[in-house]
C-alpha cells in the first residue's frame, strides 16, 4: 500500500495527542474500515467471496480467500468485470489513482474527529 499524506489543521491543544491518535488500535480499525469500502469496487468479484471476506484490523485489510494474492497481482487472472467494472490487479493503487484525495479527506476527518473526541 502506497504511503499517504494526511495534512491537518488542528488547535494547538490536540498536538499532544496525535502520536496517541495515529496509533489508536480503534482509530486505525477505522481508518482501515474506509480503506476496505474506498477499495471494494476495484476488488474482483465473481461469487463476491473474495470482496467480502475481509479481516479488518488495526494492521490492514487482508482478503481471505487463498486465491487473494494471485487476484492482486493479476497472476493469469482475467478479471471478471460483470459485477465489478473497475475490478483490477493492486486494487488499492487503482483506487488511490482514482479517489485519493477522497479517501485522504475520510481519513483526515478520522483523524480529526477522534482528536475532538480525545480532548473532549
């Protein structure tokens, strides 16, 4: 997954926590969660197995089929796009290419709603 920059502008009493923030087992579940949806439409679908059967957690999103890797890279997968139009290898990628700046602004409203929720 590419590296994203998120830039906020946030009072100068929430600078305390943002190192708790970005690494809040709940807020990266989140974070995560918006990854997962951002990415579904990118993610081949022909029984719908692979696009949803996640395991989301504060580490990442893993598609749970043993087939998973092979669709991602596109190892001699031709991808069905009855369902799916956009479905492609490095789903992610694509999506960044796509909605990016979309995806950033959910995360950084993570971000910043968890800080008012921290700071109360």
């Amino acid at each position: 997954m590419p590296t994203i920059t998120v830039n906020l502008q946030i009072d100068d009493a929430f600078i305390g926590n943002i190192e708790k923030v970005l690494t809040d087992e709940d807020t990266l579940i989140e974070v995560n969660q918006a990854l997962a949806k951002w990415c579904d439409p990118y993610v081949p679908y022909r029984t719908g197995a692979l696009s949803k059967n996640l395991i989301i957690d504060s580490t990442g999103v893993t598609y749970n089929q043993p087939y998973a890797e092979k669709n991602y890279y596109g190892v001699d997968i031709p991808h069905n796009l009855t369902y799916h139009p956009l479905a492609t290898a490095k789903w992610d990628e694509a999506m960044m290419r796509d909605h990016g700046d979309e995806f950033v602004n959910e995360v950084s409203d993570i971000i910043a709603r968890r800080l008012r929720e921290l700071n109360g």
